[in-house]
C-alpha cells in the first residue's frame, strides 16, 4: 500500500512540475517585440483582433499598436471603436475596422468582408477573441445560446479561414516566424460551467483547436497558442446576472492588460499552445490534477441546482436577453410570446 501511495505522489508531482515549469519560465522571460519576431523588411505589419474595442481585445491591439503593427479590429458597432481609432492616431499606426456584430446576420458576409477589406494587409497577427457570455438555463435559453456561438466560435471561425491561410503563406525572412494566431478561451474550457454550458463549450472549442493545430502550425512558422484567463475586467459580463459567484471571485479578477503581457512573453516559446492565466485558473486546473474528472462533474451535479444563483436567477425564470446584438427587440418578443 505504501508504494501503491508512493507512485502516486511521484505522478502527481511529476504532473505537477511538468505544468508549473513552463508557466514560471515563460512568466520570467522578457516581453518579445512581435515586430522583429513577424515583421517584415519595408513592409508595416498588421495585426487583426475581433472584438477588439474594448477589454481584452483591446489590450491586444494597444500592446501591437504600441509595437508598431498597424491594426484592424472587428467588432460590434457601438461607441468603443471611436476609442481604438483614437487610440491607434495616438500610436501613430495606421487603421481600419470592420463594424459587425457575429450573433446577427449571414457568416458567409463575414468571411467575404474580413477577405476582401484585407486583401491589400500584411496581416502578421491574428487575435480570435470576440465573445460574449450568459448565465441561464439551456433549456430556456435557446435563441441566446445560438447567438452566443455564433459570436463566439462561428464568426470567429470565419476570420479564422479568411486569415489562417495567408498567416502559413506568408513569407519568411531569415529567422523570423510567419505570423502569429492568438485565440482567448477561458479556464471553464476544462472545468464544469452549469448554466452557462455553451460559454464553457464555445470556450473549449478554442482551447482545442490551438493545442491541435499548434503543432500543425509550428512546422510552417506559425505561432499558435489559446490564452486561458480567469474573471478579466471586460463587458463579457454585460450579460450575466449579478451573481454571487461573481461577488466571490472579484478578488480574482485579472485586468486586461494583464493577459496581453502573457501572451507577449509566451507565444512561439517552449511550444506552448494553451496558457492558463491568473491564480483562479491555476486552481481550477490543480483540482483536475488531483480529483478525477468523474467525482468533479458528480459533485456538480449535486450542488448545481442548491446553489444560490440558480434559485435566484435561473429556476422557473424567463432567460434574460442580450444586449449586444443586434436584433435583441425581436429576441425579447419571442421571449413573451
């Protein structure tokens, strides 16, 4: 019994160790100049963010900007992309945008515009970041739902087909790499998300997909990586009741700029394809380390339903509708019909 103990407190150590290593040497590196890593001689990059006006996204593109990458931000037209364009004149970089909102309206005339409006770019960076999140019962929540992935994995998957393949053909020079792909999930991408079980999946599609082609990537001087942050000081939230949990994990929340430092000292390094961000997701994933996946999703199941969040704002409640999408008077009809 006592070596049975032994192997396992070597795993887990080894377990351990082989996730914290790369996180603490990536966070010791200095910050990289994406410019002299992608750019090219006689040539101004540009660096693409959708959902780029404000939070993260935002981060992204004042951290290229201030870096010299012109910018191109997609994202949902309201107020916030006056702030990129001031921001952009300020670095003196060029830019443009594309106003669209991704839960509303035909993908393929996303994919067309994204084309089409870049055709004449370096585009050296890509940033797939666009998201938005809801707290409601799935059974209740279906219109919500659909606009969610189509914000969060469908629209982005367009950019993504528009850009990806100029990103692997871009040429290279010297010991430069092509480009670099960036796409912000979120650490309930591997950790249960009750009541908001299509942000946690449309979270882990990224995730995924970055840990899978990263090494497909790699080979063709493409850098890829998924950033997993924890509660980040953003309007993904605009959507969510005022839940208790929230209130609890304040002490958590991270700030954008934060994220984007991360991924300037980790992308292309050590073949690191996912990084988790923030010390709430560094808990997350140590439970996983040490209690198998079956007992957590059980556990789950038993104190979903008792929480006080579902009691307040999910059980026997209309879904409460999104307010940044386009279409939302028709959404809220077809709510009280």
């Amino acid at each position: 019994m006592s070596f049975f103990l032994s192997l396992c407190g070597i795993f887990f150590l080894i377990s351990l160790s082989t996730y914290a290593i790369p996180h603490i040497l990536t966070w010791l590196m200095p910050q990289q100049n994406f410019l002299k890593k992608y750019g090219r001689r006689g040539v101004k990059p540009w660096a693409v963010i959708t959902g780029g006006s404000s939070g993260i996204g935002f981060a992204f593109a004042r951290k290229a900007a201030s870096q010299g990458f012109n910018i191109f931000v997609v994202a949902y037209p309201d107020e916030h992309m006056a702030e990129v364009a001031k921001m952009a004149q300020d670095a003196k970089v060029e830019y443009r945008s594309i106003a669209i909102d991704f839960a509303d309206g035909p993908l393929s005339d996303i994919q067309r515009r994204v084309s089409e409006e870049t055709r004449d770019l370096d585009v050296a960076l890509v940033f797939l970041n666009a998201g938005i999140c809801i707290f409601q019962d799935t059974a209740l929540a279906t219109e919500n739902n659909q606009r969610l992935f189509d914000a969060n994995v469908s629209g982005n998957v367009r950019v993504f087909f528009s850009l990806y393949p100029r990103l692997a053909s871009r040429p290279l020079e010297g010991n430069r790499r092509r480009g670099g792909l960036i796409m912000t999930s979120s650490q309930v991408s591997f950790f249960p998300n009750p009541f908001g079980c299509f942000y946690a999946a449309s979270k882990s599609f990224w995730s995924s997909m970055a840990t899978s082609l990263g090494p497909e990537a790699y080979a063709k001087g493409v850098d890829v990586m998924a950033i997993n942050p924890g509660p980040t000081e953003t309007r993904v939230f605009t959507n969510m009741h005022d839940l208790d949990s929230l209130k609890m994990f304040r002490k958590f929340v991270q700030q954008p700029a934060a994220i984007a430092s991360l991924v300037w000292k980790t992308l292309g390094r050590l073949r690191m394809f996912s990084r988790d961000a923030g010390p709430l997701t560094w808990g997350c994933r140590l439970v996983t380390k040490f209690m198998d996946s079956y007992v957590m999703y059980a556990l789950f199941s038993m104190a979903a339903h008792k929480m006080s969040d579902y009691k307040k704002y999910i059980e026997g409640r209309e879904p409460k509708p999104l307010v940044h999408c386009a279409g939302i008077r028709q959404v809220t009809q077809s709510m009280k019909a």
